[in-house]
C-alpha cells in the first residue's frame, strides 16, 4: 500500500466517525484529536477499524505514533507494505 493509499484509508475510517470534518483542511504534521476535535473514543474507532479491515493490532504503547496525519502514515506503511 503506498503512501497516498494510506491516508486514503484514514481519511475514509475519519469521516465514517464524522461525515462534516473537513479532511481537505487537515496538516500532516499537527495533531489530529486538535484538527478534528476528536476525542478518545473517536481514536479508539480508528484503532478499531485498522484492526477489522488490515487485521492490525496496535498496541497502546504505540497510541503517540498515531498522533498526526504523518506519524500515522509513517507508523502503518510498514505494516501495510503487503496489502
């Protein structure tokens, strides 16, 4: 999966949780939860929804690399390099 298919999927699972945000406006490197007023059940779905349809687990230790748009994709790249 490149990198662009990535933020595809984030984008797609972002406005599954909140069909008015403005992915058009979101920075790569400011953090999302600020950008989206998500808060942390919002992030759990994410976390969620990568383990339904990529069968990713993500550790909570590894929360803060899912921080900004960037770190998201920087942190799944590898771990979706086969899809």
């Amino acid at each position: 999966m490149t990198r662009n298919e990535i933020k595809g999927v984030l984008f797609e699972i972002l406005k599954d949780i909140d069909e008015e945000s403005e992915l058009n406006l979101v920075k790569l490197d400011q953090p999302l939860r600020d950008q989206l007023d998500l808060d942390s059940m919002d992030f759990l779905d994410i976390v969620m929804e990568l383990r339904k349809r990529y069968k990713l687990q993500i550790p909570e230790e590894d929360y803060s690399e899912l921080a900004t748009l960037k770190s998201c994709i920087d942190y799944l790249e590898p771990k979706l390099k086969k899809s």
